[in-house]
C-alpha cells in the first residue's frame, strides 16, 4: 500500500496568492471558452473550471494563512476557507460547488461513475466564481485589476505571429 504524505504549500515556497488568483481566472475564461465552443469540449471545460475554483480557494487560503493543502477536494478548501472568512456561499452555490467538485473527475471517462456535464453548467460556475471573488480582499482585486496577461507566475507568455 502507497501512503501519500499530505504537503502544504506556502509563501516560503514562493507562492502567491495573486499569482494563484490570476491563473485561477484565466483557467475560468478558458473553461468559458469551451463551454461555448462544442459539447465535445464539455469535459475539459469542467476539470478546467474545478482547477479554477480549487485555485481560488487556495489562493484565499493563502492569503489568510500563509499556506494551502496539496488535496483538490472542493468541499474541503470551502470549509477550510469559511472557518477563516465570515463569508459563505448561498445555498444555490454551495450546490453548485458540490456538483462542479465532481468536475476533478472527468480528467478519465469511467463508465461505472460517469459525470454528467452540459451547456448550462457554466452559468452556475461563473456566479459560484464571483462569489469566491467577493471573498478577497481589496488589495488582491486590485492587483487582478492590474494583472499583465502576458506575464504569469514569474514568466512571460508569448504569441508568435504566423508569417
């Protein structure tokens, strides 16, 4: 039997929480964009969406406490983030959170334990995603606000044009 350590990561390791949020968003547009684009993009756009929530709550996590667990579990990070916040989701959000933390499963089609997925998933997990952004503080919207697209996480991005 394989026993995985549980690792925590922190701002010593170099983490940050702006540099979590930013790709947090971009993972989000990207999951939007495929959500958009055909059904047969539906289970990329939905483990896209679960990475961009799971970092959303990490980076809060961090935020407030210098560190973030290595697990994906959704409903863990939310309960882990509400015993540092006043903040909560409604109901309707907290279902959704539920439903999207499925998501991290459709990385393998497993015909015993399909997840189903559709078009109108995407409209919960984008008001579910301005929620979570309405539990940061001032400065890391801020700093969202200002986000270079074309730098992330300490590089640089780059778009060659076709000649």
């Amino acid at each position: 039997m394989v026993k995985f350590v549980k690792k925590k990561f922190n701002t010593n390791d170099g983490f940050r929480s702006e540099d979590l949020v930013q790709s947090a968003v971009d993972h989000l547009a990207s999951a939007r964009l495929l959500f958009e684009r055909n059904p047969r993009c539906y289970d990329s756009a939905g483990y896209l969406a679960h990475l961009g929530l799971e970092l959303m709550l990490k980076s809060i996590l961090l935020k407030q406490n210098e560190e973030f667990p290595s697990g994906h579990d959704l409903e863990v990070l939310y309960k882990r983030v509400v015993k540092l916040e006043a903040n909560r989701l409604g109901k309707n959000e907290e279902e959704t959170l539920k439903e999207v933390n499925r998501f991290f499963n459709l990385r393998y089609t497993n015909p015993e334990t399909p997840v189903e997925i559709g078009d109108d998933d995407w409209k919960r997990i984008e008001k579910l995603s301005y929620n979570f952004l309405g539990f940061f503080p001032a400065d890391i919207l801020s700093s969202l606000n200002k986000s270079d697209h074309y730098e992330k996480g300490g590089r640089k991005l780059f778009f060659k044009l076709k000649s």
